[in-house]
C-alpha cells in the first residue's frame, strides 16, 4: 500500500487539541502561557469550551486566530432543555468578529442519558434534534460560522449506524442549499484499545456486523478510531459525498466518563499524530502492513487533552498546568526536532503581520464560473441590487475567491466539480452555490429573511 500515491488537492494543518475542560484558563496570562507552545508545535486547530453563560474573553480569541488556528467552539447544551436562541446568536455573532469558524452545540444524542428518561421516549427523537440541529445551524451560518453536527457514541443506547443516517436523511429534506454546502460531520476517536485499523473500510468492507452484536476479528465494526469512516457511509448514503469531518477526544481508549477503566496507549497518539500529518505509519501488530491513510474529507484530529485542573484527565494531559511538558508532548517534540529549541513567549498584541493568516480581505466574493463568461452582463444585472447594499468583490479566480468569508459560486453545473469546492472551502469560507437563473430569487429571499 502507497500511502503517498493518494491524490491530495489540499494538505492543511489537521493536528488539533480540546483545550482545557473549564471556563478557568481564558485569562491574559494563559494566552501569553500558551500560544507560543501552540505556534511552536504547529498546532492548526483547537477546541475551546464556551459556557452559555458568558463569551470566551476576546483578548483569548483573537490571537489564536491570528495565529492561524481554527477555532471550534463547543456548547455542551445539553439535551434535557431547549437552547436559549437568543444566547446563542449573541455569542455566535461575537465568536465570527473574533475569528471563530466553527461551533458544536452538543453531543451523545444517542444515549439515554443525554436527554433523560421523559424526552428520550419521544417517538420523534430523531426529527425533534433534527429541527434543532437545523435551528442551530441556520444561526451559526447567519453570523459566517460553520455548524458541527454533534458526534454520536459508537454503539449507544440508540445504534449510532442507524441513528445517524436517519438524522442526516431528516437533516436533508429541510436543509436549505447553504446547509447542505457547508454542514461539517463530527466524530469520536476513541481507540476502544484495538487496532487503529479496526473496522476500516467501514460496512462495505464489514458486511456481517450487526448492530448490538459482540464484534471480533472477523466482525469488525465502527468501535474503533475509524468510527468516522462509517459515519462517513451514512453521509455519502444521504448526500451521495462525503462531508468534512472533525474528530473529536482522539487519543483515548473510551469516553471520558469512562477514564477509570481505561488503558493509556501513547505510541497510539503518536502514530495518531503521524496519520493527521500525512504520514506512512505500520501497524504495530503486523509491522509489514502500513496502516489505512487519513482520507481528505477529516479536516481536524483534535487530542484530548491539552491540559487539565481536573486529576481524572491527568493520564491524557500534553502539559501540566504551569506548561511542562508531559510524555505525550515530549514524544511529540523529539519528533519534530523540537526538543533543544527555546520558546520565545510573546506579549500576544505584539504579533508581527505575518502571523495574521485567518483574515478575510472580502467579506463575500461571486465566483463566475469560466463558462457563463458571455453571460457576465446578465448576471451582474440579476446582482445589482446586491451589489449596491453590500458591495461584494466579483470575478473568475478561485484563488482571489478564497479570500473571502463568504463564496457565492455561480454555475449552470447542477454538480459542480468537488475539486473546486474543495479548494474554495480549504481555508475556512462559507461557500454556496446558485444557478444564474436563480440569482433574482436569492436575493429576494435574502433580503426577506433579514428584513
């Protein structure tokens, strides 16, 4: 197996962390602790908490996403209640300013306990999340931010295979065109202490695994690191394509509720590591056979856990508190080559210009595709209203496009080339497709909607 022979278009930075499980470390003195350590390490993505009661400082934020880090803010709403809309487009609409991309609302939602004995015995479970799902998605596109559909957990008191291709399917006969254009899929990676190969391929490659059945060699199923690649099948049975994925807690056998039954395996995280970097990694238990590549469409690998007050997490801590470095870490930086250099902290206000990488030079940019060239009088026509409020940038260059927030690519195509896509969502802009002859109506509803 050729690992290096897959066709990459697009090779972004996917090593990620969750940082700290609390509200505690949001302060100037973290920041300046632990953005250089962040830099040093290369580190592309990070999870924050956000609590609902109040925003993360933006004195936090900002220079993370200066630093080029895409960040996701994770809710943890929990399931027992209905969210708080109006909290949530408050705290959506100043994560964007700040340089949040993308946002998780909750999580498990197919267990019991995640939406307590009365909810969960709603007939309509699966639709009820769905249309909140799509609320929550509708308010994080409004304010530019890409909603993360929760992860489910393999196995659950619901089969997450089932629960799952029932959710996006609910999902997409309500989802407007930019939902479906700019959903992102999330994903355990718990290990479950087997091989990182386990259940690879997903259902086409395991045929005979049945829901609740007791998997072994021979019934390999989606309780592995390579969950993502079954949610992935019900994603592409829904959509007919995969969608992005994030993985979520990599690194750890099981939940971390379940940490007291679980075994440490780090040469697990660094060849975990090594997979998110592109790399060819053998498998452990059979050194001849390289282990499967990372496919394109995971976007993030975040480990759990940066750091942590709470002893429960301490076996999975990268850093101590005071930012020393534990055998994760260290491993990692032996590595890389980092082990003999010195970190230079920085007062985070003093970053040079060339760090900024995640602003936006246009707020929203129309793409014309290259074959409606000698429609380009109609078309700017159809967007003189547009034009005239917002003032966007317009042309033909994908590349000049992707500095922009927000992608409105116009094709005759019904099923424009994913390639481009690709390349139009690679540096974290919002993108939506529409046919010319759909422009005057766009607009009509646009506005409408914002009245």
């Amino acid at each position: 197996m050729e690992h290096q022979s897959e066709k990459i278009l697009y090779q972004p930075n996917r090593l990620g962390f969750h940082y700290f499980q609390d509200a505690d470390h949001y302060g100037q003195k973290h920041i300046k602790q632990w953005l250089p350590i962040l830099k040093e390490m290369k580190i592309g993505w990070l999870v924050l908490y956000s609590p609902l009661t109040h925003a993360i400082p933006e004195d936090f934020i900002r220079p993370l996403a200066e630093a080029g880090i895409k960040l996701v803010v994770d809710f943890k709403q929990t399931l027992k209640n209905d969210p708080d809309w109006q909290t949530f487009e408050v705290l959506l609409s100043a994560y964007r300013k700040w340089g949040v991309t993308h946002a998780l609302l909750d999580r498990n939602a197919n267990l019991r306990e995640t939406w307590g004995s009365t909810r969960w015995g709603n007939p309509e479970l699966i639709k009820v999340y769905a249309d909140q799902f799509i609320q929550f998605a509708r308010c994080s596109l409004d304010n530019a931010v890409h909603p993360v559909l929760g992860p489910l957990v393999p196995g659950g008191d619901y089969w997450d295979s089932a629960f799952m291709k029932t959710l996006l399917s609910k999902i997409s006969e309500s989802a407007s065109p930019l939902l479906r254009n700019n959903l992102t899929l999330s994903s355990y990676s718990w290990t479950f202490g087997r091989s990182l190969d386990w259940g690879a391929g997903g259902p086409i490659v395991w045929p005979a695994s049945k829901a609740y059945q007791k998997p072994d060699e021979e019934h390999q199923n989606q309780q592995g690191f390579r969950a993502y690649e079954w949610v992935d099948t019900a994603a592409r049975a829904v959509f007919n394509r995969s969608l992005p994925i994030i993985l979520l807690e990599t690194g750890i056998p099981l939940s971390i509720q379940d940490f007291a039954d679980s075994i440490h395996e780090s040469d697990d995280q660094q060849n975990i590591v090594a997979l998110a970097q592109g790399r060819n990694v053998y498998d452990q238990e059979n050194p001849r056979h390289l282990l499967s590549p990372l496919p394109s469409y995971i976007k993030s690998v975040n480990f759990f856990v940066f750091s942590s007050a709470d002893p429960n997490y301490k076996s999975y801590c990268w850093f101590t508190e005071d930012g020393q470095r534990l055998s994760p870490a260290q491993a990692y930086y032996v590595r890389e080559g980092l082990i003999d250099r010195e970190i230079e902290v920085q007062d985070p206000q003093t970053l040079s210009a060339q760090d900024v990488t995640h602003e936006f030079l246009y707020n929203r940019y129309f793409l014309i595709s290259q074959d409606l060239l000698l429609s380009t009088p109609e078309i700017l026509d159809s967007l003189h209203p547009l034009m005239e409020r917002e003032k966007p940038m317009l042309g033909f260059s994908p590349d000049e496009a992707c500095q922009a927030a927000a992608i409105t690519y116009i094709t005759n195509n019904d099923d424009p080339d994913p390639e481009l896509l690709q390349i139009l969502r690679s540096k974290g802009s919002l993108v939506n497709v529409i046919n010319p002859q759909e422009i005057s109506n766009w607009i009509r509803e646009k506005y409408n909607e914002n009245a």
